[in-house]
C-alpha cells in the first residue's frame, strides 16, 4: 500500500529511495503556480508564462541527515520600485540544503541556515523552490542604470500634465444622473 502524499510532494519512502540513489528529480514550475512569487509580478501580469526550471539532486549528507543540491533557473516577473513597471528578474539559484525534520535537527548542525524542512518526513519541491527563490530576489528590484526605466524618470518638479489629464473625470457625473437611485 502505498502512503497518500500531498499533491505534487516527495513522501518519506521516496524521499529515502531518491536519497539511496543520488537521484536527480528535475522540474518545470509556471511562476503562476507560485502564489508567493506571483504575488510579486505586476498585476496585469501575475506571472503569467513566466517558467522555473529546477533540478533537485538528492544526496546522503555528511553530518546524518540527507542532503539535496537545488538549482533553479528561469525568470521572475517583478515590479521595479523606480518605474513600477515590469522587471523581468533573471533567477540563479544553487544551494545545498541539508533536510531536517525540526529545528532542533536544524540547530545541531554546522551551518544551520541552508536547511528545509520536512513534512512529516517528505519534502514538497515547489515550496522548497519558491522559499529559495525568494530569498534570492533583490530586497528593492530596480531596472539597471541605462535601461529605458533609467531614461523615462523626470526630473523634479517637471511633471508632464499630458499624463496629468483624467479622460474619465466627467463619467462619475454621467452615471449620477442615468442612475438606477434616479426613481427616489
Ligand atoms: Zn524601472
């Protein structure tokens, strides 16, 4: 029999089986797929085609726990704090994540940090992904310097009133009138 698994996790036999091995397990993730992520794209976006391609190679660690060496590539959809415009955000990610089931596994370790965490004894990739994506992005994601974002900033105080007009100012007085509440 086998054990029911969270959707899209690694169950604890398996997880042991792809450990023995030194097995690789790779993956495609959308961005969409990705709440946390994709709650940083620009909303007409919401990372949409936007792909993670992860590769997770599993491995028996030195200090008595498993190991796994993540590696993420792909693009991230942000919005640039300069522009607030779309920041296609290149993603490189390569770490060796040691899985402990607590933090008190965690804490007997050399370097605590590069650790993940087990559910009850299985591991959920797309979590793993998105946690270390995540904490790969800039703090302030910013167009470079010399890109269309860095020549499309005005100077103080130069605001162009073209884009100051509200073609849609005089709608609010037409629906007032044309109203449903009009029968009163
Ligand atoms: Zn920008």
């Amino acid at each position: 029999m086998r054990t029911a698994m969270m959707a899209g996790g690694i169950g604890s036999a398996e997880l042991a089986d792809l450990v023995a091995r030194g097995a690789t397990v790779s993956r495609s993730v959308p961005v969409a797929s990705l709440a946390r992520l994709a709650a940083l794209a620009p909303p007409a976006v919401a990372g949409a085609g936007a792909q993670l391609d992860a590769g997770l190679t599993f491995q028996a660690g030195a200090e008595g726990y498993p190991q796994v060496r993540l590696v993420v590539t792909g693009m991230v959809p942000l919005v640039c704090q300069r522009c607030l415009g779309l920041l296609e955000q290149p993603v490189s990610v390569d770490v060796l994540l040691t899985m402990v089931r607590d933090d008190r596994e965690a804490g007997g370790l050399a370097d605590p940090f590069d650790t993940v965490l087990l559910a009850d004894g299985g591991l959920v990739p797309d979590q793993v992904i998105e946690d270390e994506v995540l904490v790969a992005l800039p703090l302030v994601p910013k167009h470079a310097a010399g890109t269309p974002c860095g020549s499309r900033v005005e100077p103080a105080g130069r605001l162009d009133s073209g884009e100051m007009h509200r073609p849609m100012a005089g709608l609010a007085d037409l629906l007032d009138r044309g109203g449903p509440q009009g029968d009163k």
